[in-house]
C-alpha cells in the first residue's frame, strides 16, 4: 500500500466518522420517540380497558347530544 492509498483510506475513514457522528443523534432521537409512542399507546389501551370495565356508558351527556335535545326542546317550545 502506498502513501496516496493510504491517505484516500484515512479520509474515507473520517469522512464515514463525521457521517456517524452527524447521524447518531438522530437516530436515538428516533428510537427514543418510538419508545415514548409505545408507552402511549399501551396506557391509552389500558384506559380503555378500564373504563369498558367500570361502566358501559357513560353518564354524562356529549356535547352534539345536548347541543340536539336543546334544538327539540326549543321546537316543541315554538310550534
């Protein structure tokens, strides 16, 4: 191996390490955030699996049905 192969080899070398370095972050960036979703997502999952086992409806009313039962009463009011 000769000087000018030797050289090519150690630029390759540091080029391919500051590539490392540039892409390490985002990739535990990446990985972190997947693991945060997960978490998310099992204590959603967990959520809903208590809340079907506490009670299978829910005793307050959602807003679009009380927004409609407002709208009736009022025309029973004004016919």
């Amino acid at each position: 191996m000769n000087t000018e192969q030797t050289q090519t080899l150690l630029a390759m070398v540091v080029v391919l390490g500051m590539f490392a370095v540039l892409v390490l972050p985002s990739l535990i960036g990446i990985v972190h955030d997947r693991r945060i979703d997960r978490q998310i997502r099992e204590a959603q999952e967990r959520d809903r699996a208590e809340a079907q086992k506490s009670s299978s409806r829910s005793t307050v009313p959602s807003t679009a049905t009380w927004y409609a039962e407002g709208r009736r009463s009022k025309k029973l009011v004004s016919s």
